[in-house]
C-alpha cells in the first residue's frame, strides 16, 4: 500500500484509490471496453466503472477467468452490467473477430480503455512480430483503426484499409448521447527505459539485439506516441471541415496515455526472479491495485478530463512523459509504420522488418 504523495491540482494523489477519484460520478450512460480485464489493475477498472454503473465489456484472453472475474464482481454488486468477450491482442485475427462480434451486439461504445500488457523474454506473436510490440501497442492500435475507421472517414482519407461497422458505433453513440467518447491507452513510466532510438523500425523483430526491458519500454512508449497522434488527427477532423479533407462534423472524441504506478500484479510472471522479489517488498513499497487503477478511472469518467486529448496523466494528474514521447516526427512515423504492420497487402518477415507487396 503506497502511503506518500501530496495532492495534484486535480485534488487526487498516488494514494488516491479508483473508488475515489470517481466518488459521486454517474456513469449509467455509458459504455466501455475495457481489454485485459481478466486480472491485475483490469479487475478493478471493470468493478469501480460497474460500481458507477458503466455497462462494462471484458475484453478478455481467457474467458473462464474473465466469467470468474464477471461473477465476483455480480456478487458485490448484484445490478451491475458486464459481458465477457474473447479477445487476444496478440493475434490480429482475434482483434477483427472481437469488433465483428461487437457490431453484432448493437452495444453503443463510449470508452475504449487498452489496458492489456506483457512482460517476456522474446517471443513472436501469431502474425509474427515481436510480442511485447504486438500486444502491449500494435493490438490497441489495430483495435481503434478496426474500431473507429469510419470515425475520421479513413476509408476515404487515408491509406488505412481496416474498416468496420463499429467505428460507426462510437461515432453515433458520440453524437446522439452528446457525450464525448474517450480512448484511454495505458502506458508506463517504464517508456522511459527504451531503446537509444525510441522506436527500432528496422530491428523490432531483431532477436540478437533484444531486451525485454527495453522491449517494454518501446511498447509503452508507443501506447503514449499513439494517443498523442491519435488525438492530433482526431482534432484536426473536427476542426478542418471541407470536402477536400473529408472531415467529418461534431463527433467528439479524446485520446489520453498515463501510467498507472508501480503496482503489484502479475505482469512479471515470465520473470520469475523479478516477480518472487517484487511480492516480497512491494507490498511496502508499491500501489494497491484499487491505487493502481485510480489513474485509468479518472481518465475515463472525470468530469475534470472533459476536453482534454493528446496528454499523459500520472496519479490522476496531468505529468510530462519523455522527451521521445512528446516527438511529433516520431510519433506519426509509427503511425505510418504500424500501417504496414497491419496492412495485408504486405508481407511481413520475422527478421528485423521487412516489407514487400504480395
């Protein structure tokens, strides 16, 4: 249980919990996505955001443990509204069958919190591309663009090629509730601790030269690169509206990063030397899980964040991240680089990056 830090202008601390920066707030309007929902900080976001009345979707790997999760939360608090929906970020396929089922359920979409992570020794995902990359970044960032393709008319706009009803969802559900929707990617101070370049483009498959650390820390400062890109072309469509740019009017949407603290979860589990010494001091010196998800629960329903797009929040408090992670260039330079990730009219090689038109 962390004791210390003082209160931060949004009146909220690093020893604030969930529960309460979201004390008194309504959210029976709304709707949430909340992936890797199964465990760890995920827990609690789906409980306090049921516990506020969101009707919550698990998306989740393992279902079993997902539907244990569902039913412990349905015995605290018996009207709460939550699904179970199977989704593994590490495999594209698995992303565009989640959104297709999603659109089948006529839910509305309001928030889209990307929550899952990992920490591993090098693997390659299932479409073969390093795995702590592929989930902790690129499975958020292939769930927006399958999710809200038709939010920004990328269809007609852009070269993105994933399209799906459910970007109709968020952006009607946005404009007939007149509730802004809000893309909440969790990241980590962790981005911090890269590689020299920020981003190996040339060498994210490169298993010679591979740190799971610094793996990691790519990743999570790729979730912040993300949301602040995101966020710049989600104000410019809303800004800019002439034919020739194909922007689209009124449909408001922010996309926010923050790191959630150094909590005590399961992350580590692939390290097990790491994860035996973090249980045996982290309860001295790390967050609670209800503090842990204090900072994804603020994020998503406070009130204070209501226009705010393109920032890193820390302790539920607006912070600086990196240097690298404020990089413009480098920011839309992954956005660009992700396309050819997920582009399938590209062929993808497990050494380093390789790109050729099938």
């Amino acid at each position: 249980m962390w004791f210390f830090g003082s209160k931060g202008p949004s009146g909220f601390s690093s020893s604030s919990t969930a529960e309460e920066v979201t004390q008194g707030i309504d959210g029976s309007a709304l709707t949430a996505i909340v992936t890797g929902a199964s465990s760890g900080i995920g827990v609690e976001t789906t409980r306090v955001l049921a516990l506020r009345g969101v009707h919550v979707v698990m998306a989740v790997r393992n279902v079993d443990a997902g539907r244990n999760v569902k039913e412990a939360i349905l015995k605290e608090i018996p009207g709460a509204k939550i699904d179970v929906m199977e989704l593994d970020l590490s495999s594209m396929a698995s992303i565009r069958k989640f959104a297709s089922q999603y659109q089948s359920s006529n839910l509305p979409l309001n928030l889209l919190i990307n929550n899952a992570g990992v920490v591993t020794p090098f693997m390659l995902s299932h479409d073969g591309i390093e795995l702590q990359f592929a989930t902790n970044y690129l499975g958020s960032y292939i769930s927006y663009n399958v999710m809200s393709t038709r939010i920004s008319n990328l269809m007609r706009c852009s070269p993105f090629l994933l399209t799906d009803l459910l970007s109709e969802t968020m952006k009607k559900t946005a404009r007939e509730s007149n509730i802004e929707g809000r893309i909440v990617n969790v990241s980590s101070i962790g981005h911090r601790f890269t590689y020299s370049e920020g981003i190996r483009f040339d060498k994210i498959n490169d298993e010679s030269g591979y740190s799971s650390w610094y793996a990691y820390g790519q990743s999570k400062l790729a979730t912040i690169l993300h949301a602040k890109e995101l966020s710049r072309r989600l104000k410019v469509r809303n800004t800019v509206k002439t034919p020739l740019t194909c922007q689209e009017d009124g449909v408001e949407i922010t996309a926010n990063s923050l790191h959630p603290g150094g909590i005590l979860t399961n992350i580590m589990r692939h390290n097990g030397f790491m994860n035996g010494f973090l249980h045996l001091i982290g309860k001295y010196f790390l967050k609670s899980i209800p503090q842990g998800a204090a900072t994804t629960c603020y994020v998503a329903l406070h009130p204070q964040v209501k226009g705010v797009s393109g920032e890193f929040f820390m302790d539920s408090n607006i912070s600086n991240p990196s240097s690298m992670a404020n990089d413009v260039d480098l920011a839309k330079k992954l956005w660009d680089f992700s396309f050819t990730l997920i582009n399938p009219n590209y062929h993808y090689y497990s050494r380093g990056v390789r790109l050729d038109k099938r």
